[in-house]
C-alpha cells in the first residue's frame, strides 16, 4: 500500500492490489472505492463549522457523518471535522497529482 495523505488524526493509502484506497481515522480502517471517496468528501464539506461555533444549543459542536453506504458513522467534534475535511481534500489532490504526472510521463513516452 502506498500511503497518499497524512494529517494529525487520520492516513490514507492506495492499494493496488486491492483496486481501492483506504480511510484511516478513529481507530478504524475502511476500504473505499474513488467514487466513494469523492462522495463522502463531499458529504463531510457539507458540515457548517461556524455553526458548530456558533451555536449554542446542546450537542451542537459535534457533528454525525456517515460513509456513502452507511458501512461506518462518525461521531465527531469540530477538530476532528476540521482534520478530516483536510485529510480527504489532501488526499484528492495527491490522486489528481498523481494522474498529471502519469499523463504527463506517457506523453513523453509516445
């Protein structure tokens, strides 16, 4: 496995043999495909941190996120929100770098 990204709470990896990328946070380890990926990050972008500042109401400075298919719930604060919006925008940018400099060395090739 290749590990792509890394932040304080969390990692993901790509394997190759497996065909899928990984998703380590809170102790857990979840297989994902790029669809998957992509969609639950923008599930997790869909969280309102100036509201979970803001708010005062019980419970409010935690947000429940779940993967595409509901295979895992996250429970989290608002450091963990922020760490793993970054870890999920990282690693997307990392597999975009990544499809660039594979493009661009098969240009050379041909």
């Amino acid at each position: 496995m290749t590990q792509l990204f890394s932040t304080d709470l969390g990692r993901t990896y790509q394997s190759d043999q497996d065909r899928c990328y990984y998703l380590h946070f809170q102790g857990r380890e979840l297989p994902m495909s790029v669809c998957s990926l992509i969609a639950f990050k923008r599930k997790v972008d869909t969280v309102d941190l100036v509201k979970m500042l803001t708010d005062e109401s019980d419970y409010s400075d935690i947000a429940l996120v779940t993967t595409c298919q509901q295979e895992a719930i996250f429970l989290l604060g608002i450091r963990e929100v922020i760490d793993l919006k970054e870890l999920l925008a990282g690693t997307l940018v990392m597999l975009e770098l990544n499809s660039i400099l594979h493009q661009q060395l098969n240009c050379g090739i041909s």
